[in-house]
C-alpha cells in the first residue's frame, strides 16, 4: 500500500509545543527548562507520524533508534513496549531524548519536514523514558558469566553504553572513574536545566543493577596504568573513554587573571559542585556583573545561559563568525537570546585587562568581516584593522573547545595518536593499535555529541565480545 | 567511603590523620598528593600525601585548619569516614643521587610534604641536609620522623620559643654559606607562599637551582578544569598535572598569589554559615 492510498489523514503541520518555564522565570533559576509532554500530548504527536516504510529518519539516527515502530506503540499508548523498543539500540533514551541535535539527526530525515515540522522524534523518545523512570525500570536479563573481564576507563556516555552491553553480554565489567561520580559531561558539562542530574544518575543506577562496578575515584594513569590493568588487573581487554576535557585557551594576555575561567571550571563548579547552592555546598563560584563568554558553540551557551542564573546582570556570547556560523544548536542559541544573553558578534578579544590587584575590567576586542569560504565552507573571519575597542567586562569565561586529556595515553605503552593526541582506532570496530584496547567517544573523535560517544562504546562493545570470544 | 584510622592533634590547628586507601598507598610517591571531599555538599580539597604504608593500604595527611573544609575535616575523628578520596595526583618529585648535599626545607606545615621527599632523597644515597621551622615550638611537629629522614636537621622558631630564634630562610643562609653555593646541587622548599617566595627570593641571590610545591586553587585535579594554572617561565602550566613542583625561579608568585585569593570573600562566607548553622556554638559539628 503505498501512502497517498491510505484514508487521506489530516496531517497536523507543526509540532506539539514543548512546555517550557517562561524564559525570565527560568532564566534565574536552575531546573530544567522543558518540561516534557503530557500523556495526551504525547500521543497526538505521535500521531502524526506518517510511518513511512523506508524509515528515512532510522537513517539520520547514529544509534539507527527503531522510530517508526517505537512512534507506532507510543501512539497506540502502549508506552512499556515503545521504551523497550527504544532501548533495542538506545542504552540513554532520557539522555538523548534531551539533547541530541535531533534536528540535524532523527529528525533532520523526517518525511513530514519536507512540507510541515518533522515529527518531534526526540520528545517522544524523552517521554518514554521518562514514564519508564517514573515506573520502575526493568532489568534486562543478562547473559550468562562468561568469565571474561574486561575494564571501561571513564563513564561518559562511551563508556557506560560500552559497559551496559558488555555486562549484558555476561562480562565482568568494571568503570574506572577519576571523578567522584559517574556521567562524565552528562554530570559536570551539561547544565542541570538543560540534563537533570537526576535523570543521569537513573541511568548509572540502571547499569549497577547490571552489575557493572563503578569505582569512582581512580584516575587511570595515576593509581594505575592500561597496561598494569591487563597485566596485574586481571583485565582481558579495555575500553578507553576518557572523553575531551582539557581545556584550550586563547593565549591572550591577561587569560590568567582573576575572573577568567574556563568553560569546564566554570561548569564543573556549578553542575557537579552545586556551587549555586553555595553556601549550603561548599565549592564557590564568584561572578562579576558583567560576563563576557568566548565561543559561539553549544558549550559557549550552556555557560552564557548558567552566569544568568548565577545572577549576572548581562551576559554576552562573543564570537569571531557571524549568527548564521554559530556551531550551537538553534534551539540552543534561541534558548539563549529569549533568555536574555546579548552576542557580540564578528568580534574576538585580544587582550584580557586587569586592575591593579589582577581582576578583569575588561577585554581589548577587534571586529571582524567575512571574507571568503575557508576549507570547512564557512566564510573565513578576517580581522579589520583599527577597529580595536575596549569592551568592559569583568568575568571572562573562555569556552573555545577541548581536547583529549593525555593522562591515559601518555601512560599506555603503543597506543597510536593522532597530532592532536586523539587516540586513533578503527571506527568501524574501535579498536587501537594496541591488542586488546579499543576506544571510542570523544576522545578518539575530538569535542562531538552524546549519541555519537554512545554509538561508539556500541561498536566497541561488540567488537570486546567478538575479541573476547575467540581468546 | 574512606576510613579515618588514626587521628592526632599536633596543635589546635595543625591534625593528622591515617587513613585508609589501599588504591592510592599501593602506587603513590614522594611529591604527589590527594583530594578529598568531605561529605555530599563538600569541596574538593587538596592535601599532600605526607607518608603511606603500603602494607596497611594507609596514607597519612597532615592539615592546618584555615578555613570552612579543613576545620570541619579537624573535627572529624579516627572511626569516622571521608566520603571522597583520590589519588595519587600529580607528578612525583625527581629524585636522584646528587653530587653534595641537598637542603630540604619545610615550614609550618610544609612540614609534612617535605617529609617524604627527604626520606626518598635519603635513600637514594643523597647526604640531605632538612630545615624546619615554625612560628613558634607549639606549632613544630614531626622534628623526630624529620630527624630520621634527613642527614641532619636544623630547626627553628620565628619567636625562638625552641631551639632558636629565626626564619627557615636565615638558617638556610648559614647553610649555603657553610657549605658554599656551589657545592650545593639542589635546594627545595615546601610551606606557605610567602615562605616559599622567601627561600625563592633567597636562593635566586645565590643562583641556587630550588625547587617548590605550589599549592593552587584547584577543582578536579586531573588537567580537566584549569584552575590551577599558574605562569612558569612564561608559559601556562597546570599545577595539578604539571606540577606540582616546579622551578622556584621561574614561577610568576604575584599571579599564583592573586589567583589563590580568588575567592576569600565567599571562603570567609562559607566559615562564618559552617559556624553559625546550629546556633549551639557547637563549631559546625552538626
Ligand atoms: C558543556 C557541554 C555541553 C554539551 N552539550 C551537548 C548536547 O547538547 N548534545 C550532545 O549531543 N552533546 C553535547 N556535548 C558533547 C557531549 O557531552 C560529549 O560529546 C560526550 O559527553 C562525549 O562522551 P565521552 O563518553 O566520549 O566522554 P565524556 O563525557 O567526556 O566522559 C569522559 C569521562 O572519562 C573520565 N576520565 C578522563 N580521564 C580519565 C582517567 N585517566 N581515568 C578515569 N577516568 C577518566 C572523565 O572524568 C569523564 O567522566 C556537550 C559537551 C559539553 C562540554
Ligand atoms: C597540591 C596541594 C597540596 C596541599 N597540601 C596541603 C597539606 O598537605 N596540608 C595542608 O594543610 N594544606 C595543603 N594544601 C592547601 C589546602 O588544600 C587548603 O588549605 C584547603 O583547600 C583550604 O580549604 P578550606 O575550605 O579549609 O579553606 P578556605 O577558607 O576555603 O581557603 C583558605 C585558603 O586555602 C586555599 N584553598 C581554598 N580552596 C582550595 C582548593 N580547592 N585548592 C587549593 N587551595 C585552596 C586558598 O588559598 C584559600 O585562600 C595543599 C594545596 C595544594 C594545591
Ligand atoms: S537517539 Fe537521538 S538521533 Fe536517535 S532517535 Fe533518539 S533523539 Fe533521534
Ligand atoms: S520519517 Fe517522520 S513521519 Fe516518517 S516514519 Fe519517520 S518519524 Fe514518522
Ligand atoms: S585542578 Fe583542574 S586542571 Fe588542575
Ligand atoms: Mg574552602
């Protein structure tokens, strides 16, 4: 049967609004900012799904998450059998749900988005989730000891997708964690208002029904070594996801005073630290009225939009592109404008001045015009010369990216990597150079997304067993 | 959860605890240190590993009382339990057979991270010549363990209220002119920043390699936050990763000093709601 012969169904041509705090309520507070879809909500959305046979928007899914099948129960309301579904590739559906870029992924391939907005794929996913959160979630069953054990290094989302399908797979397996908790970027990147911690840590907790050990508090590299895990561990293979998190810098003058922080101090004291229940937790956090954030991507967002809530009087995105080259999400950038953050665009600082007792009063900037397409096909910024002025500001928060951490691989003996320190493996298996060790996320990919870090501790997982089967 | 095995009270402000750790006693070394993190709401803070037993899985701090954390860590007591614990951070000192002898000075409680450093230098066949002082003889601890640690040890008060009257820096003064600059291959210091700032000041007249500890705010201790970073010789390092060691002369101290400062209007906030919570003068106990 082919669609135009079906009973001519009246297609609904936008989404169901996200419910959502009002912009200035929220804009001053932390919890989250959607809100999620109603039951009945839920089930019209899902109802407008045209499931179409060739499942394009499967496609646009790194994870291929089963959609037209898990959209069909949900509007049916079978809610218990779309999360099932879901999780059949899916390992953190209330993650993804949240944040995906579901509108350059899902649904990006979306048939209905040719003409009208694409199914809301994402919130779907969320809601499913979410009531299976609120309803109790069942452990999958597990297969039976095999034996084998295997290590994961860093909890992100690769290494806890990893560890879920190995466990299931009936490894023993054990998380290493330098943090005292586990999520990686889920607990201390992500704001709380865009990624309860709550919703996190159900899905750790998922996993230690599985019987995962999760030992937070051991930085690999430190208390021990990859190679010391195979070894003496005990270990028959290992899994590296130890993610992007070293900080870059402008190498500018003046970076290194106070009230310059990086994007990941600046969220580490707040998400993972609480330090907006200072004094009641103890990790301060100290900000000026003034907040110049620099970077334009989604990392960049989450820290304009978190000085606000901190209480910032003005909080600025400063970015050397244009509004069309932001790399954050739209959803993110327009979260942020209705929220109050002012960009300051075509611009990039080169100096960072201070007082006389070393405290940020401001930034010398220079404007910027686009000139022509660069090899990524965005229209190079050039700088435009005597165009210097003095912005005054007094926090600065660079958010410009990240990379890998050497800790892992300045201890592991013949792992090969790549100029920028990322650990080279096979991205159709994840395996390295090094027998034995795959790796997977950001650390092998540089700064990406959630359902990619996921997909790779997926691929990994399989080929661990694989691995595990034929030693 | 980590055990608290042993408590002693050098003075009532300077504590130590033994505790238990197996993970971080089996492979920590001389230089590295820890964080720790009381309870749920608790900060990061980081301490020096001051000594270890490897057999007994223990690690021993030792922690002066300074603000809102390690009053509360001080209240705390042996059979009691740290939420947090992990290490070793950071890289090890160097240690090697120098050629002449080595000065390792240790102030206030500078003390305790100075130890192990001497002792592996010690048994690295080095003659270690160890300096330890304090503000007064109530606030000294350890001179026994230090004793055995180093060649010799000399020590003093600031007041003179033991053994004798002066700064570390002066009784370092007499060594490098007893002993000659030159013959002197290494001279490292561990205490407060005007103390290490001091030696620094002291040695660099002599043109004296020196090393220091440096203790920079820091949040994960593992290169993730930038926090600690600091300017040595130019270029930005980060002291949890990096260091925490470096080269005395090298070090911008009047960045690593504001930078420390940072937050001492919310440090003393956070002391006076830690005091007054139960309103029962019960210190914050509660
Ligand atoms: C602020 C921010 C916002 C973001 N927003 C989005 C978004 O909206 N949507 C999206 O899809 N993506 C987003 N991302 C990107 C996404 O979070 C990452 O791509 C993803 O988390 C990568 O997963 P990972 O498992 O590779 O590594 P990570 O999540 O970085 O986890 C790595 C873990 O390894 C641990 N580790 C590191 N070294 C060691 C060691 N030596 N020993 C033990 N453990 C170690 C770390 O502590 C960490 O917990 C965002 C990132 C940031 C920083
Ligand atoms: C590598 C390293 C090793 C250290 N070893 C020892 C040790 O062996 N014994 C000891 O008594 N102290 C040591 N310190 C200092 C100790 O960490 C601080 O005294 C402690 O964190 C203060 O916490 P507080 O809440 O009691 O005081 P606060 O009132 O919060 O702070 C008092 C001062 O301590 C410093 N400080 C505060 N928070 C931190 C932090 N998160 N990281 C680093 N410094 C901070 C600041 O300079 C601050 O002004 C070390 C510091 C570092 C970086
Ligand atoms: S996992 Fe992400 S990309 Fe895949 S269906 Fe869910 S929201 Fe879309
Ligand atoms: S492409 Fe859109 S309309 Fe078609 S099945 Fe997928 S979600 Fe439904
Ligand atoms: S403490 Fe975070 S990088 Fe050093
Ligand atoms: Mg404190």
């Amino acid at each position: 049967m082919t669609d135009e012969k079906k009973p001519k169904k009246e297609i609904k041509p936008t989404k169901n609004p996200m419910p959502a705090q009002d912009p200035m309520e929220r804009a001053r507070n932390f919890n989250e900012v959607a809100l999620g879809y109603s039951e009945a909500t839920v089930i019209d959305e899902a109802k407008r799904c045209l499931q179409c046979k060739k499942e394009p928007c499967r496609q646009g899914c790194p994870v291929e998450v089963e959609i037209p099948s898990f959209i069909k129960l949900v509007a049916e309301g079978d809610f218990a059998g779309a999360i099932a579904r879901i999780k059949n590739k899916n390992a953190l559906p209330a993650v993804c749900g949240r944040v995906c870029p579901q509108e350059a992924q899902c649904e990006k391939y979306c048939t209905l988005g040719k003409k009208y907005e694409p199914v809301g794929i994402g919130r779907i996913e969320r809601f499913c989730a979410d009531w299976e959160l609120a309803h109790g979630v069942k452990t999958p069953e597990v297969a039976p000891a095999t034996g084998k054990k295997v290590a994961i290094v860093g909890s992100g989302p690769a290494g806890l997708t990893c560890a879920a399908d190995l466990a299931k797979k009936g490894h023993k397996v054990t998380v290493f964690e330098a943090l005292h908790v586990a999520g990686g970027v889920l607990m201390y990147g992500i704001p709380e208002f865009r990624l309860p911690k709550a919703v996190v840590q159900a899905e750790v907790q998922n996993l230690r029904n599985l019987g995962v050990e999760i030992d937070v508090n051991s930085v690999v590299g430190k208390f021990t070594t990859v190679d010391e895990l195979m070894e003496d561990g005990g270990f028959d293979a290992v899994f590296i996801g130890t993610g992007a998190g070293l900080p870059y810098f402008m190498n500018i003058p003046g970076e290194n005073s106070c009230g310059v922080y990086s994007a990941n101090e600046f969220l580490t004291r707040t998400n993972l630290m609480k330090a907006y229940k200072f004094p009641d937790c103890d990790t301060p956090i100290k900000l000026g009225r003034k907040v110049a954030v620099l970077g334009g991507g989604n990392v960049a967002m989450d820290a304009a939009r978190t000085a606000l809530r901190l209480g910032a009087e003005e909080s600025w995105i400063v970015y050397r592109r244009s509004h069309e080259e932001l790399p954050a999400r739209k959803e993110e950038a327009e979260h942020a404008e209705e929220e109050g953050v002012k960009f300051a665009l075509l611009t990039s600082p080169v100096e960072i001045i201070s007082n006389e007792d070393g405290w940020v009063t401001g930034m010398k900037c220079i404007k910027y015009e686009l000139g022509e397409p660069d090899a990524s096909g965005r229209r190079r910024p050039v700088a435009i010369e005597g165009s210097e002025y003095l912005m005054e500001v007094d926090t600065v928060v660079v958010a410009i990216g990240q990379g890998p951490n050497p800790l892992v691989p300045r201890t592991t003996k013949g792992l090969e990597l790549t100029k920028k320190g990322n650990i080279v493996a096979d991205p159709e298996t994840g395996a390295t150079s090094k027998p034995g060790v795959f790796a997977g996320g950001d650390v092998v990919t540089g700064a990406a997304t959630v359902i990619l870090a996921m997909g790779a501790g997926r691929t990994a997982a399989n080929s661990i067993h694989e691995y595990l089967s034929n030693k | 959860m980590y055990k608290i095995l042993e408590k002693e009270v050098f003075s009532p402000i300077i504590k130590q605890f033994v505790i238990e750790a197996p993970k971080v006693a089996k492979s920590c070394k001389a230089g590295q240190f820890i964080i720790l993190r009381i309870n749920e709401e608790g900060e990061r803070i980081p301490l020096t590993i001051a000594d270890y037993d490897r057999e007994k899985g223990t690690i021993t701090i030792v922690f002066q009382e300074v603000g809102k954390s390690t009053t509360q860590l001080g209240q705390m007591e042996a059979g009691d339990t740290i939420k947090d614990f992990v290490g070793p951070l950071g890289e090890p000192s160097h240690i090697e057979k120098f050629d002449g002898p080595v000065v390792v000075v240790g102030g206030g409680v500078g003390v305790a991270p100075v130890h192990p450093i001497a002792r592996s230098l010690k048994e690295a066949g080095n003659h270690v010549i160890g300096i330890i002082g304090a503000r007064n003889g109530d606030l000294l601890f350890w001179e026994g363990k230090m004793r055995e640690a180093c060649s010799e040890l000399l020590v003093t008060t600031d007041d003179g209220s033991y053994v004798r009257k002066g700064f570390v820096t002066d009784v370092l003064k007499e060594v490098i002119e007893k002993h000659g600059k030159e013959n002197i291959p290494l001279v490292l210091a561990i205490g407060p920043q005007p103390m290490m700032r001091a030696v620094s000041n002291l040695t660099k007249e002599y043109d004296l390699k020196t090393i220091v500890s440096l203790n920079a705010l820091m949040v994960d201790g593992t290169g993730m936050c930038g926090c600690c970073r600091v300017s040595v010789g130019g270029t930005t390092k980060f002291v949890c990763v990096d260091g925490p060691e470096f080269d005395a002369h090298a070090v911008d101290w009047l960045e690593l000093g504001r930078r420390g400062g940072i937050f001492r209007q919310e440090e003393q906030q956070a002391m006076e709601h830690h005091q007054c919570k139960c309103g029962s003068g019960c210190g914050g106990a509660k």
